[in-house]
C-alpha cells in the first residue's frame, strides 16, 4: 500500500499483519518541491500507542542535498516515531461500503483521495448506485405504465414480453457497466449512470407514443 500520511509525506508498506499490528518493508518519503529530500526505511514497524506512535526497527535514514546523499544505518535498532497512520488504515472489512451512511461513504472517499491511497473506486460506485437506484425505479415505472397504456393485439401476453425484454437489456447493460467500473475500466459515474441515461430517453418515447 501507499499514500500520504502529511503534506509532502508518502508512505509505502508491502506487508501488514493485523494479528499483532506490525508492517514488513516500510519507507516514508519526504517530498519538496516535487523532489524527494529524505528517505526513512525499516525493515519492522509495529503498532505502539495512541494517539499514532509506531516503533520502527532495522531502520536506515537517507537524506538527499543537491547532488549529495547521506546514510545513516540503525542495523537491528529501535525506533518510536509519531507517523498520522492507524491499524485501521490497513484494514478493510469485506462489504464495508455497504455498512456506510452516505454521510460516511462520501467523507471516507475525499480523504482517501486527499491520501492518494487508490481505493475509492468500488466506494465510489456505491456512491454513485445510491442516487441512481431511486431513479431507475422511477425510469422503469414510467416504462411500465407507458407499455400498459397501449392496446394493441396479444393484449396482457405481448405487453409482459416487451416489458421482460427490456428488464433483461437492462440488467445486462447495468451489469456490463458495473463489471467495467470496478475493473477501473470505466468512471464510476459513467458506469452507474449510462442506462438509467438510456432507458431515460426509452422512457421518453414510450411515454409520448403512450395512448392518453
């Protein structure tokens, strides 16, 4: 994982084990003006005590001056460091958007950008399905009472065909467009919002074709 902890601050860790708070192959990165000025790097780091004090150990310093570069090596040292990191950041709980309020969904997804971290995509979808799911109903009613409104020969027989043909485009497209989307193949709100945009205008037609 990596994002930034601070302003200039960038953190990467390749393994984090929740079971005792610890983190393998840890490095922060230090960047002004779009360069990097120092490096701090250990091998352990581990979870000590609020509010956020994180113990590093086997740890090494770099700091980068112009065109020179200073190393100080701590081989099998500890250090305690203040980091704006929590466990909480590294756990992530199966179906978590789903337990969100909104309120919640959209305050995690800015500071999650704010930090870079790169996994908003599936919160943002569901962001994104909240405000769309009432107005397909809307959509797909409006569909519903226009087909129903016509009499033409088949009666109820042909109205529930047309009606289950286009339930199945429907799915099919919002399925498609959803797959997309959290392959991060698609925007999040194109995906969400491409067939309520399409079944608008289907609306649209069958309403004003709909027999007064």
């Amino acid at each position: 994982m990596h994002f930034f902890v601070g302003d200039g601050l960038k953190i990467y860790i390749n393994y984090f084990h929740a079971a005792d708070s610890s983190g393998r192959e840890f490095q922060m990165e230090k960047i002004e003006n779009s360069k990097i000025t120092s490096l701090l790097s250990a091998k352990t780091i581990r979870w000590k005590s609020e509010p956020h004090i994180w113990t590093l150990e086997d740890y090494e310093i770099r700091n980068f001056t112009d065109s020179t570069e200073s190393l100080q090596v701590f081989k099998s040292q500890k250090i305690d460091t203040s980091i704006n990191l929590r466990v909480s950041d590294f756990i992530f709980v199966t179906n978590q958007k789903d337990m969100m309020t909104t309120p919640q969904l959209v305050k995690f997804i800015n500071r999650e950008r704010e930090r870079g971290s790169g996994i908003t995509q599936l919160f943002e979808v569901e962001l994104h399905r909240r405000f769309a799911d009432p107005l397909t109903t809307l959509i797909l009613t409006l569909i519903g009472a226009s087909i129903a409104s016509r009499k033409v020969r088949g009666g109820l027989g042909l109205h529930l065909a047309v009606a289950m043909i286009l339930g199945v485009v429907f799915i099919f497209l919002s399925k498609l467009s959803l797959t997309f989307a959290n392959n991060e193949l698609m925007a999040p709100w194109i995906a969400i919002w491409i067939p309520n945009i399409i079944f608008a205008l289907v609306a649209y037609y069958l309403f004003k074709k709909a027999q007064k």
